[in-house]
C-alpha cells in the first residue's frame, strides 16, 4: 500500500509539523508506504534540530517527495495519476485545498485542526494566499505586484482594487493576472469545499469538531487528539514530569504552545494575560 501525506510546508516547525512526522511514522509502522506531497521542499537539519532525530528519520524512509508548484486543479491531478495512492492523507486539511473529483472519498483522510480556511478565502486573507498557498507563483515576474502594494490586499482584495491605481499605467499583463488571481481564489473556495465534503474528517477537539459542524453541516467528524511533548513542555517550566509542584518556581508566566508566526499573533496573549491579572485582582 502507498499513502500520499499533503502538508504545505514542513519548514516552519510547529504542531501541525510535528503533527504530520507523529503521523508518518504511525502509518509507516503500519508497514504502508509513504510519499510526501508539498509545495516546499524539506528541510531535514532544521526538521531534526527542531525535533529531533529520531521523529525526524522517517523523512529518509519517505518513498518520494513530491514538490509541487502551488495547489491548482491541473497539479492535483497530475500528482494523482502519475501515482497510484491508496490513501491520501491531508495533515493540513485547516488549509492546504487538496482536491480532485478522480479521488474516492474511501481513500481521502482529511485532518481538519480548524476549519480557518473558510474564514482565510472568504476575507481574500494575504497572509493565507501568499505565504500559504505560494499564489506569487501563478506568476514568476514581478507584474503580480502593483505600485500600489499586494493584489490580495486586506482593504479590498478584488479585482475592484485597481481603483486605487492609476489605470492607464496599468499594464495589460498585470489585468489579466488579476483575473487570474479573482479566478484562483474562486477555484480555491470551491475545491476547499468540497475537500471538506468528500473527506474522512478528523479534527483535534470537540470545540473544532462544533466549529466545523456550524461551518459546513457536517457531524461525522471524530475527534482525535494531536500528540503533545506533555513532559518535555513541563520540565522546560520547571515542573517535575510527575507532579504539580514547581521545583523552580516562577512568576507572571504566560506560556504560549505554538510556532512563531504572524498569524498566531502571540503578542496578544501578553495583553490577554495582564486583563485576566486585573480582573483576577
């Protein structure tokens, strides 16, 4: 048996990083195959810095990687026929639009952390379509970009944009990807969807499980929680692994589980913490 596991990009090292490896090992125990489907290629120093290792080592068991330009129809496709998978895997199902009507929804698993890409398409998010989703790719020049800034901008996101341009410099190469991009963001809405709808749904708790349900109708989603380094994280605050009781004690901690990135905005947590201080007090 073959299993094609989708993940964007492993590089940045978080838990849903972490999540993927944990899970390539378990069905590579199982005595499955594994491939790996992404858009940007592994880095294994700083995967085994980050992780170690040991989880690290089933990136050299990998049957193949293979590293597409972006997620569009045309690629899906082509990453489906050309191998014959078994079991297709989608560890990043809260955001990677992995989709084709040629695959049967007997062979689709989809691990929906949180259904955030409904949200990301719906408000044409930047953050989502270019550092996610590579949309610059559609385009190698620099004509995906106006004089103006990002054509996936959080003002207004759409084609009406150009009227903040002076639309006689606008070129015509920059209008047709314009309308490249309107009708990218369309197709990404639709097969993201359907991912959803045609997909064994697994999500992390019951809070996703709820938000998915509202989101899209659908309540045979089992809940299956991610692994997490429990001992790891208490030892590093100072916690015994087996008791509740600092033996380095520590005041005004916040702790924040997550990768760094923008998105995440973490900085929030220090405001949120210092609220529930004052209201505390």
């Amino acid at each position: 048996m073959k299993a094609n596991f989708i993940y964007s990009n492993l590089n940045p090292c978080g838990g849903g990083e972490r999540f993927t490896l944990v899970t390539m090992n378990a069905v590579a125990e199982m005595g499955i195959e594994v491939d790996l489907t992404t858009l940007e290629n592994p880095n294994l120093s700083k995967l085994e810095n980050a992780f170690g290792k040991d989880l690290t080592s089933i990136m050299k068991q990998i049957r193949k990687i293979n590293v597409i330009q972006m997620f569009d129809q045309e690629s899906i496709d082509s990453n489906i026929l050309d191998n014959v998978y078994d079991l297709i895997i989608n560890t990043h199902g809260d955001i990677d639009p992995y989709y084709s009507p040629k695959l049967s929804k007997a062979i689709v698993v989809t691990y929906c952390h949180y259904p955030s890409a409904r949200s990301f398409i719906e408000n044409k998010d930047s953050n989502y379509f270019e550092y996610h989703l590579r949309v610059s790719r559609m385009d190698s020049s620099s004509s995906l970009k106006s004089n103006a800034g990002s054509i996936i901008n959080a003002a207004d996101n759409s084609i009406s944009y150009l009227s903040s341009v002076n639309k006689r410099t606008v070129s015509e190469s920059t209008i047709d990807n314009l309308e490249r991009k309107n009708r990218y963001i369309k197709w990404v809405k639709e097969a993201y969807e359907k991912m959803i709808r045609n997909s064994f749904l697994i999500t992390n708790s019951q809070y996703s499980k709820k938000a998915i349900i509202e989101a899209y109708g659908i309540d045979e989603t089992i809940v299956l929680s991610p692994p997490v380094a429990v001992n790891y994280i208490r030892n590093s605050l100072g916690f015994s692994s087996h008791s509740k009781i600092s033996y380095k004690p520590r005041n005004n901690l916040v702790l924040v589980i997550c990768r760094i990135e923008p998105s995440k905005r973490i900085e929030n947590a220090i405001y949120l913490a210092k609220l529930l201080k004052e209201k505390k007090d």
